[in-house]
C-alpha cells in the first residue's frame, strides 16, 4: 500500500477505510494499486498482464473491475457504508497499453445517494467512461457487521 498517496488532508479514519477496501482478496488479485486518494476522488491503476481478451486487448472485465475500484474508494471515504446502487460503462476505445489508471470523482449528492464519474485511461488515451450510483447504508458503520 502506497501511503505516499493519501491526501495530507485526508482524516485517519477515511486512511483506514481505505486501506481495509484495498487490501481485500480481490483487489490483491486483480493488482489494482492506489495512486492518490482525498475528499474528493481517487485515483487506481492496474497492470494488464493476465487481463486481455482473445483478440489481446484489454478485458472490458478487468477494466470495469478498476472503475468499480476508483468509485468504491472515492464513495466510501466519509462516516457512512455506500454501496453501489447502479453502474455503467461506456467503452470508447480498446485498451492496448501495459497499464490502465481510473480516476473518479463526485458528480452530485444528496443525503442517500451520490452519482460518481470514473474516467479510465490506457496510457494517457481516454478509453472509458463509467458511472455509479450509490446508495448511503442505513444503520451500517465501517468495519461494522
């Protein structure tokens, strides 16, 4: 875990929370590393080794899977569990690099739900564009059963 990538600003506890979502078994798996994380957005990136189609381009799996990531970080940085209510993405281009980066950030929020953007590129190429909707968790605290 890079700890060089949280925000100074970023409270120890939204830290904590970070890490516990990067380091479940399938974030490891998939070799998703944090790059920069505050308030405000997050940013991910992943290796694509292991994760192109039978025509070598990147997996619009493992692409989804890296903004699902991104949303899930910048979502859930503040008192409250968001989960996703729903998600799309819109492929614009193939991905042919080594690596793939997501960036998100809040769109709009109300006290219930939020909409977030995550912008996907594959060496500095704009490549995909996913939205998620999420959902507060009523009664749901972090680190919480």
């Amino acid at each position: 875990m890079n700890e060089d990538a949280f925000h100074p600003d970023l409270p120890e506890s939204s830290r904590a929370r970070a890490r516990r979502l990067l380091s479940s078994e399938f974030v490891r798996t998939m070799g998703i590393e944090l790059l920069d994380l505050s308030t405000e957005s997050a940013r991910v990136t992943m290796a694509m080794e292991g994760k192109r189609n039978s025509i070598d381009t990147g997996h619009g799996g493992a692409i989804f899977t890296l903004a699902d990531e991104a949303f899930a970080l910048a979502s859930n940085l503040g008192e409250d569990v968001w989960v996703a209510l729903s998600c799309t993405i819109a492929y614009h281009r193939p991905v042919t690099g080594e690596r793939i980066t997501a960036s998100s950030r809040r769109v709009s929020s109300t006290r219930n739900h939020a909409l977030y953007e995550v912008l996907v590129h594959d060496d500095g190429r704009h490549v995909a564009t996913f939205q998620g909707m999420a959902v507060r968790l009523e009664g749901v605290r972090p680190g919480k059963s």
